[in-house]
C-alpha cells in the first residue's frame, strides 16, 4: 500500500514537470497523434416528436401521427379509432447526438433535431421527451427542449418560396441529460492500447520509444503501424495519471510519405514537401491550329445563262507557342517545381500532365492522388 501510493505522488509530481522538458524541433504531444483505445464517442439516435410548429409540420403524414399516438398515450389519452388528425403544427423528428467517453448521470449532451418528413420548418418548435438510444438498443440519454433554428423558409399564396440556410434542421444546446455510463474497461484490461490516427510505423515506433525513455523501461511496444500496447497496473487512478503523463509527452512524428494530390474537378493540384524529382528535362509548348471558312456568293456573267454558285473559302493557320525546356536537377525540391512550372506558364490542367509524365517516366518517387 505504500509503494502504491509513493508511486502515485511520484506521478502527481512528474506531470507537470513535462511541459518544461526540451523537446525537438516540430514535435507533437502525444494526445494529437491519436486516442487511447475505448477513450472515445458514442452515437445516440431516437425518433421523436417537434410541437408548437407555426403551420410548418408534417399534415397528415402517417409516421408522425403514429408518433404523437404515443405521445399522448403517456398521458393516458387515447384517440378515437379512424380519426386522423392533420397535425400542421407538429412534426416527426430524428434526434442525434454524441455521448463522450466517461460521460456520467446527470451531465448534458448537445442534440440535433432533424425533420423526417416533409415539415418546411421546424422553427419555434418544441421537442418532446425523447429517448436517445445506443448501437445495443439501450437507452442512454432522454432529450427535451426548444430549438434553435438557423434557417428560415416562407413560401406564398402563388407558390413562390424563399429559404435561408436549411429551417428543417436545428439545435438544442444542453437539450440532452445522460441517464447512463458507458463502461470503457480500461481500468482492467492487462493493457492500454494507443491508436494513432493515421497509420505510420515510424511514428508508432517512436511513440513507443518516447513512452519507455519517459517512464525509464519497457512497457511499450509498437504492434502494428496504429497501435501502441501499453502495460499498466489495475486501477483507474494509476492508470488516469499514467495516461495523463502519456498524453503530454511530445515526439517527433514521421514525415508524410511523398504525395501529390490532383483534383480533377477543380484543377486543384497539391504537391507536398516530400515530394523530390530525378533528373528530367521538360518540354512543354502549346499547339494552336485554327480554320476559318469563308464562303462566298459568285454570280455570273450577264446574259451567259450561268447559274448563281457558292463558293468556297478556307484559311488555316498554325500558331506553336514556343516556350524552353526546363530542367530538373536530381533531388529537385517542392520549391524549384514551383518556380521550373511557374517558368513555363503552365496551368494547373497542364501541371496535372507534366506530373502524370514525370511519374511515367520514373522521374517522380511519389504517390499520385486523383480526386
């Protein structure tokens, strides 16, 4: 008992003394490289019912008079059999929200209310107590409030319409109160798991390396180019102060791989810093051939019994642009690329066909993206 707790004053220690450690150049804290394993959000659906609508709702949409059935049936009211009530003020909803890790009875959750139906606006309108459900069904929030709605749509007698933004989605800010936790079991699983958000075995690795040296052994090893497995003791107090000393510990991640990414939609063209090129010279000219026609009336002669023809005329002419042959030293960088298609005027379509070719001709060690 009392190594355990010397430990933990030795980590309450420690902690904040990370933040005066020096650190290399573009270095990164752990905690932005990815998340621990079960540290994370939960999605929460439910279908409910929005009131108080000005005209706005649904009408007489089956699903949302079935939902306003059951609502009303909490109340020990029931509708009488065959009767549809055209419900202009109320509408059927989604609501959706996300349920933090370590979330607790009680705590409020910000929800998203969206039509289901064919309700043009859900301003003013009010949202009935709605359960909010997980993946496994079971019921982890209850959401109740007035929306907040952006937009605005107003349409007239003739059919004219006018909308701003979208009117048939809102907010509620704290419209959700957690009603129960989600286990994480990372206070008793024999390991932590560290998953970075993008996958490098060189990052992995010196996340690894940079956990052993802070903590001065080896209870951290790279798996596989994501996730790094941490031995810890049981217990969540000593595992919330070892995380946290994790969390701030800052390393040096791998540099991206060379890329150049290419949206052919836009003509957009990004070359990142790691891309370098080879030794390769660049032609690059552009060829315009135009042809004019030009017809022509010609009469005939008088008195020759000649009939009225037409006659042809055609103009062609040839313009070539001549522009240099640029040339890339070995080892090019992503600043001599700039100013070598800069130099020849080339557009970004045109860049586009000067990087497929450098590619094709084994001049350019990069992956080339095509959006």
């Amino acid at each position: 008992m009392e190594t355990r707790t010397a430990m933990i004053r030795l980590f309450r220690f420690l902690l904040p003394l990370f933040a005066l450690v020096a650190t290399p150049a573009h270095a990164e804290r752990i905690k932005d490289l990815g998340t621990f394993q079960g540290v994370r959000p939960n999605q929460l659906t439910g279908y409910g019912i929005v009131v108080g609508l000005a005209g706005t709702g649904d009408d007489s949409l089956q699903y949302a008079t079935e939902g306003m059935k059951g609502v009303v049936s909490r109340f020990g009211l029931t509708l009488p059999q065959g009767i549809n009530p055209a419900l202009k003020n109320a509408a059927a909803v989604l609501v959706t929200a996300d349920l933090p890790a370590f979330s607790k009875p009680g705590q409020r959750l910000d929800v998203t209310v969206s039509a289901l139906g064919k309700a043009k606006s859900l301003r003013g309108g009010t949202l009935i107590m709605t359960a909010l459900r997980g993946a496994d069904n079971e019921i982890y929030a209850m959401a109740q409030g007035n929306l907040a709605v952006g937009g605005l749509g107003v349409s007239g007698a003739d059919g004219s319409q006018v909308s701003v933004n979208i009117p048939s989605a809102g907010r509620i800010p704290g419209g959700a109160t957690v009603e129960r936790a989600v286990a994480t079991g990372f206070d008793t699983a024999p390991t932590l798991t560290f998953n970075l958000a993008e996958a490098d075995l060189t990052t992995a690795l010196r996340v690894a390396d940079g956990i052993n040296r802070t903590f001065g052994d080896r209870r951290a090893r790279a798996t596989d180019a994501v996730s790094v497995a941490i031995d810890a003791t049981p217990g969540a107090e000593d595992r919330i102060l070892m995380m946290g000393m994790i969390e701030n510990i800052e390393i040096a991640p791998a540099d991206a791989p060379a890329k150049v990414i290419v949206n052919a939609r836009t003509g957009t063209v990004v070359i990142n810093g790691a891309v370098k090129i080879h030794p390769a010279a660049v032609a690059h000219g552009k060829l315009t051939v135009s042809v004019n026609e030009s017809p022509r009336i010609v009469q005939p002669a008088p008195f020759s019994q000649g009939e009225t023809a037409l006659e042809q005329s055609s103009s062609i002419s040839v313009e070539q642009e001549k522009r240099p042959m640029v040339n890339f030293k070995g080892g090019a960088s992503l600043a001599d690329i700039v100013k070598a298609v800069n130099a020849i005027g080339a557009s970004p379509a045109d860049m586009v066909a000067i990087l497929e070719a450098l590619k094709q001709a084994g001049a350019m060690k990069a992956e080339l993206v095509v959006l």
